[in-house]
C-alpha cells in the first residue's frame, strides 16, 4: 500500500499456535513488524510467541492496542502489561482503532519512523526469498518472491537452490496490489514470479532462489523444515477418489510445505495417505479444504502422535501409526513428545484450569501473575493429551478467555499401551491408538460402548471387544436380529420345535465363523469423534 511517498508490503500473519512456521517463514522477508494486542483482552499466549520470533529475527517492533472504541477497553493497564512482560515502553505503544480509524495515520507514520528501509546490494548474485505461493491451472505455480540481494530479470534462468531445479523466468510483476508485470526486481522488492513451473514440488515456501548463472552461494535463513506434531490417516469415502486426493494433497503443499504425507492401506478404509500437521487446528483446515475446494468426501481417523520405540534388540524406531507399533514382547520402552505449555488467563479459571491439566498428565513448571488479574501458567505435558480436544476443554473452562501456547520440551519414557478395537474377533484397525496404560480401560470401554450404539444389527450376534495384546480389557455385544422358526409351529410336539431352535443355532454359529461385519462408513466417521 503506498503512503506518504513510501510503499508498504504487507504480510498478515495467523496467530494460532499451529501455525508459528508460517510466521517465521514470513519474518524471513520482513524488516519490521506490527506487534497488535486487543486493548480489551490483553496478552495473549501466542501474542508471546509470535514476538520472541520477531526478537529472534532482529527485527523492529511496533506495538499497537487495537479496539480502545470497545466499552471493555483498557489501554492503560494493558499498557502496562505489555511493558512489564515485553519491555517495551509504556509511552511508546500506540492506541488505535481499525474500525474507525483513529489513529491510524499515526501507525502509518510509526512504520516509516521506527522500521528501516530494506538494504540489498544490487550488485551481488541474486538472492530472493519465496514465502507464499499458489497453483494457477493455465500459467503453473505462482510465487510470492522477496529479493534480498541481486536484480531478478524476466527471461533470465534461475536455480531453486533447495530443490536444485532450475527455471526460466516467463514474467515477474509486482502488486501494488493489482499484478503488474514489470521487466526487473531489486533489492528489497517484493512481487510474484512465473517460470512455468508444474510440479509443485520444486517451488516451496521458503525457497531460496538465485541465477543459475553465477549463483549465490548461501541459502536465506527463511527456509526451515517444518516438523510435523500430528498424525492422522485421511481416506476417501469412494475408494476411486485415490488419485484425485494425492493431486489435491500435492496443490495444498504447495503454499503448505508443513504438510506431509505418504500413501497407506487399511483393512477397513481402503487405500488413503497418512498425513503430518502441525497440531489440531491444522489438521482440521486440511481436511476441510480437501473436502471444499476438491469436493473430496473424507474419513479422517484420530490423531496421534510420533513415538520413539526401544526395541529389546536396541534398535530405535519412529512410530506415528498405531497398526506399526511392535509387539509387547519386541518393546524395552516407548517414549513420547512433551510440551512446554503457556496458559494465560483470568485468575478466576486458574483452579479449574489446573485441575485440567493434571487430569492430562501435566506437571506445573511456573505460575506467575501478569497483573493482579491475569495469570500465566506453564506446564510440560504429553502431546497426545493436547492434540485431541485440549485446546476445546481450555476454551470452555475458561469461557473462551485463556489462551495456549506450546514448544516442542523433549521425548520422555512412558507407560504407552495400544488398545485395540476386534469386530467379531478380527481387528479393526482403524480404531487402534496409542495411550497411557491408565487410560486404556476407559477408552475401551467407551469405544466399545460407542461402536454398539452405531454398528447395525447383523444376523449374528457380533462382539465388540477392547485388547491390549492377548487380554481383552471390555466388551460389548450387538444383538443379532431374530427370526421367529417357531411361527409355523402350532402346538405339537416339543421336539420339532427343538429341531427348529437347533438348526437356526447351528446356521447362525456358521454364519459367525465366516461372516465379515458390515461397517458403513458414516459409522468411523460417527465412532471417531468420541467425545461427541
């Protein structure tokens, strides 16, 4: 956006804890940063965490209050917080109104002020930063490009110093903010770049890219492996979607290169892939968008989590799959990710707050109060207590005022069990998981419970058991549906009603031997969401 003879290039940055890779990313290609707290809510866990990676990045920072036009702002005390928990100066935070665009222009002015201008040399071999791009059916990948040193030229060839593919550029532009192809990019100049790229593959986000004649010689620090915390398998509800649903996988990672994914097969669901997120929230905008822009109909199993497994052997494997795990016999011990968790919230909610997190295995590392009314509370926790409904529970307890935040702490040994789920005494895979030896009934019992509810009646009866290993720690039992053989029966003799009663035996006994269960699909998808 232009503003007083400068030009600002603006990147809107998600604040949810899933996803801090795709803030860093963006850091990567900034000189400064807006830094904006609710000027009715206050700090927020995230708010923390997205500024020590600003601090991290040697970036300037200008911190604002937004909303001071709320009935509940406080801009004063939240002033004061924020110069007690960042350092920032009181009298340096500006107090503004997007809605109705009281001090704005002071922002604006702010951003010229306090945020240098972007330095580069011309000069040097071309070094430009991707940090966004998408998929355009006609014209292939179009990048989001920061140039940090060097020109980009249109025509000219370039090295994606990553992947180690090279591309000859068809048009660059720069949006301001409509597109307009221009013929050159300099230092510090932000636009999009075109270079008939087709597989999405060699044009991720954070890429390095530079002139394959007379390259740079290091790559950018914006570029980082993301590592993925959450594991699920997504399958498609017809079994013919498969190739369509790795081709939408393949467009998602893209402008996502935290996703990650590899083809699987399960007994029960057919063929799929199972995919890596960045916690929950992630997985869920995945999936959804799968579904909506791809028009994809999906089964997604639950969530897990990457375990480190000691085998007796000495051997250490990665796990992420609960059908992968070893047998008990083959397993020393099996350690699990813990997190470092921030909680910020009103003092009224610590109790029950605290009580949900030594109901998740949580151990409290520190308790500080922020101001008389706000309290911050660090724990290390399980990961696999946070990824299924944490983030949901915090919310209700606290009535939507307690915000997370959480860093990958270390792997800790564990008393990890797999519970698994047999229909009719064969396994039904895709209700496996991994958890706490302490919690293992009580999933047990509870997805039995559920899968009775929702598996329909066959014409036998079918059990429903829970296990660990060899030893079934509960069941359930679907009735079989009933035929009246005595219907024909009018009196007589008790032994060809007998006769009858024992052949309807001995046909449903066989049936059971080598009768398969039916489960429709609407039936994973209902079971899964086990707290529903």
């Amino acid at each position: 956006m232009p503003w007083k003879g400068h030009t600002f290039h603006l990147i809107d940055t998600p604040g949810h804890v899933d996803f801090g890779y795709e803030v860093s990313r963006s850091l990567a290609a900034c000189e400064g940063v807006v830094l904006v707290v609710d000027a009715a809510q206050g700090i927020e866990a995230q708010t923390l965490a997205n500024c020590y990676l600003a601090l991290e990045s040697n970036l300037e920072i200008v911190a604002v209050l937004n909303k001071i036009d709320l009935p509940a702002a406080d801009p004063d005390r939240y002033a004061m917080e924020i110069e007690k928990v960042l350092g920032i100066p009181a009298e340096d935070i500006l107090r503004i109104s997007a809605k109705t665009g009281v001090g704005v222009p002071e922002l604006l002015d702010a951003v010229i002020e306090r945020i240098p201008a972007p330095s580069g040399d011309a000069e040097a071999p071309l070094q430009a930063l991707i940090f966004d791009s998408q998929y355009d059916t006609y014209r292939g990948v179009v990048s989001s490009i920061r140039v940090m040193n060097g020109r980009l030229t249109s025509g000219s060839k370039l090295l994606f110093m990553q992947t180690k593919a090279t591309h000859e550029v068809i048009e660059i532009g720069a949006r301001m903010p409509v597109t307009t192809p221009v013929a050159e990019l300099g230092p510090g100049e932000v636009g999009y770049l075109i270079a008939g790229i087709k597989d999405v593959g060699e044009a991720r986000s954070g890429e390095t890219v530079t002139t394959a004649i007379n390259p740079a010689v290091d790559v950018l620090d914006g570029y980082r492996d993301p590592k993925p915390m959450v594991f699920c398998g997504l399958f498609p509800i017809d079994g013919d979607d498969f190739e369509n649903l790795r081709e939408s996988l393949q467009r998602l990672k893209l402008n996502d290169a935290s996703i990650t994914y590899e083809p699987e097969s399960s007994g029960a669901l057919g063929f799929g892939f199972r995919c890596g997120f960045l916690g929950l929230l992630h997985m869920e905008i995945v999936k959804e968008r799968l579904e909506r822009e791809f028009n994809l109909a999906l089964i997604a199993t639950a969530p897990s989590v990457e375990y480190m497994v000691h085998k007796t052997n000495g051997e250490v494997v990665k796990v992420d799959n609960p059908a992968d795990l070893p047998q008990t016999v083959y397993i020393g011990s099996i350690e699990e990710p813990f997190f470092r968790v921030s909680i910020i919230t009103p003092k009224e909610y610590t109790g029950s707050l605290m009580e949900l997190c030594q109901d998740r295995r949580g151990e409290l590392i520190k308790l500080e109060y922020l101001s008389p009314e706000r309290v911050d509370m660090q724990y290390t926790m399980p990961l696999a207590e946070v990824v299924v409904d944490f983030f949901d529970q915090l919310k209700s307890r606290s009535q939507g005022y307690a915000s997370l935040d959480y860093d990958l702490a270390g792997y800790r040994a564990s008393d990890l069990v797999r519970v698994d789920i047999l229909l009719n005494a064969l396994p039904a895979d895709a209700f496996s998981t991994i958890v706490h030896r302490d919690k293992a009934y009580d999933y047990g019992n509870r997805m039995c419970g559920k899968l009775r509810e929702l598996i329909p009646r066959q014409m036998f009866d079918v059990p429903i058991q829970a296990a660990i290993g060899g030893r079934i720690i509960a069941r359930e039992t679907v009735k079989a549906k009933r035929k009246d053989v005595l219907a024909k029966c009018y009196g007589g003799d008790i032994s060809r009603k007998r006769k009858l009663l024992e052949k309807q035996k001995e046909g449903k006994k066989k049936m059971k031997s080598i009768g398969r269960v039916e489960v429709p699909g609407d039936v994973f998808i209902s079971a899964l969401k086990l707290d529903d």
